[in-house]
C-alpha cells in the first residue's frame, strides 16, 4: 500500500487583485506518474512553483512527505527535484560538470557526489556524453540531462514541467520511457496541456482550470467521465430506422452503411442489452455491437466548461 508523499491544502494565489489558483486540495502518493492537467495559463505553472518553494503562497499548505513547505522550507525543499519548461542548462559545460554542479548545490554528503553523478547520468542515459558540451547535445538528450539535474540528489518526488516540449516523435517515446522508469522509485508529477502526453505516461491526473481543481483521479476514471450516449450496431438483416427507434432509450440513429447504424441512448447498460435481445428475437441478424466512448479531448472540453 502506498503512502501519502504530498499533500496539497486549500492552495491558493493571488496576483495583485487576480486569483491564479483558488482552493485547491489533493495528495500524491509515493510512487507513479500523475499528471498536472491544464490549458494555458490555467494556473498550472503557479501551482508547481509554490509546491516546489519557488513561489509562497497567499493561503494554504504543502507538505512533502510529512515537511511544511511553509514552516520547514530547507528541509521539504531537500525531498524535491524539478526541471522547469526552460532548462537551466550551462551549455559550455559538460554533462559531468554541469551535474557534478547541481549535486553541489544540492547534497549535503559531498563524498557522495562523483557516484550520484554517474548513477543519475546512466540511469538518463547520458553517461557515454560524459564529456561532451551540453550544447553540442540534441534537444532530446539535453532534456534527459534535465532530468538527471533533477534526480541526482536523489529526491523521492520529481516535478517536470512539459518534458517532451519540442521533441520530435522518437524523443518524445524516449523521454516517456524514461519518465515512467524512474517513477518506479519515486512519485513524479508531470505538468502538461497535451492530453495524448497524460494518456502515455500517467496513471493519475489533478487537472486544474480557471485556477480550480476540477479533476483528481486515475486515467480511467477521466476517460469515463462522460458516459457513452452512442454505439454502432451491424445488423445483417436490419429493421426501417424508425423500428430501431422505438426500442426504449433510443433518441436517434443515423444510417453508416445498409448495415451500420450510430445510435444514441440514454447510457444505460440495460438499453443495450435490451437491443440485443430485439435482434435475436426479431431476426435482425445482429453481427456487431460496440460502445463509444467519450475521447480525451471531450472530457478535457467538459472539464474546462465546468468553471465557465
């Protein structure tokens, strides 16, 4: 059983006189990838500084792994390794001095710093560009050095603000891999406004809108969020359209081919069973049923006119 690694209390900013972020509460558990969910300028950057001690907040409370961000910041700030939009890269260092780098300015054993440099460079997979400029590196490896930065004191929660920004479609599936290996020994909060990224890579998603949380819960419960109001039935005998209408909890249809036909229903599993049972006792001849399902993107959209 897992256990709470961060936990988020009635959080909130204001800018001036505006509110970025307003009453948001969730936890993240040890381990895994949850996604931080949302348009731009939502509220997602906000909530990531404050977490992460960059920013105070105007209210509420953080706590990693048991440590107030507010009352204990050097402490809490210890368990965390971020790597923001923009990487902090030195490029006229190389990867070893550059990591070698950020491990002094975050480990207190310095004896430890030569074998958490090697271990964070090969566990990114940058251990053979040891000795090469960072700005002699592709966009992709100079954003697996950013996540060795932001392992190499080795913390139990990792913050990654859009990971796979600017990649090209090879690197994006190398950073994914890598993001999700090493969320196997720590909780990794990943922050985007791509949905098909979430739905690669996460298991959890808090998604944040107008600057509330509206979504906190797993993939699956966010790709159920809308109920199915549609299937496809193939009939290889099929009845008028308006036969198929009179079955209890049907609203519409719409014709695909002489066989296919979209319906819309009232989401409940019973009408569909009840269309099955008229195909078999009719004669209809019924070849395939298939429910469909909301899309991400549906959701993303109902989500985000919840606030408005």
């Amino acid at each position: 059983m897992q256990n709470t690694l961060v936990k988020v209390e009635d959080l909130s900013h204001k800018y001036a006189t505006q509110w970025a972020v307003k009453d948001i509460s969730f936890e993240i558990d040890s381990k895994g990838v949850v996604g931080l969910l949302g348009s731009n300028g939502a509220g997602k950057s906000t909530t990531m500084n404050i977490i992460c001690g960059v920013l105070k907040q105007s209210k509420g409370e953080v706590f990693i792994d048991g440590i107030s961000m507010k009352q204990d910041p050097v402490n809490a700030k210890k368990q965390i390794g971020f790597m923001p939009q923009k990487l902090p890269l030195h490029l006229d260092f190389t990867v070893k001095e550059y990591l070698t780098y950020c491990a002094e300015l975050k480990m207190d054993d310095k004896a430890a710093i030569a074998s958490a440099v090697q271990a964070a460079a090969e566990r990114c997979g940058v251990a053979h560009f040891s000795n090469r400029l960072l700005r002699n590196l592709s966009g992709g490896y100079q954003q697996r050095v950013g996540i060795a930065q932001a392992i190499v004191h080795n913390p139990k929660f990792v913050v990654l603000d859009e990971p796979t920004n600017g990649l090209d479609p090879n690197q994006i599936l190398e950073v994914r891999h890598l993001i999700r290996e090493i969320a196997t020994e720590r909780a990794v909060l990943l922050s985007t406004h791509i949905l098909s990224e979430v739905q690669a890579t996460c298991q959890e998603i808090k998604m944040i809108d107008e600057g509330q949380l509206v979504f906190s819960g797993t993939l699956e419960m966010f790709d159920n969020y809308i109920e199915p109001n549609s299937l496809v039935v193939t009939l290889d005998n099929p009845p008028t359209e308006d036969m198929l209408m009179a079955i209890e909890g049907i609203h519409a249809s719409e014709s695909l081919s002489p066989t296919r036909f979209r319906l819309r229903y009232d989401g409940e599993k019973y009408t569909v069973q009840r269309l099955a049972e008229y195909s078999v006792s009719k004669g209809w001849g019924l070849m395939g049923l298939q429910i469909e399902k909301s899309s991400m993107d549906d959701v993303f959209a109902r989500l985000s006119k919840k606030n408005s």
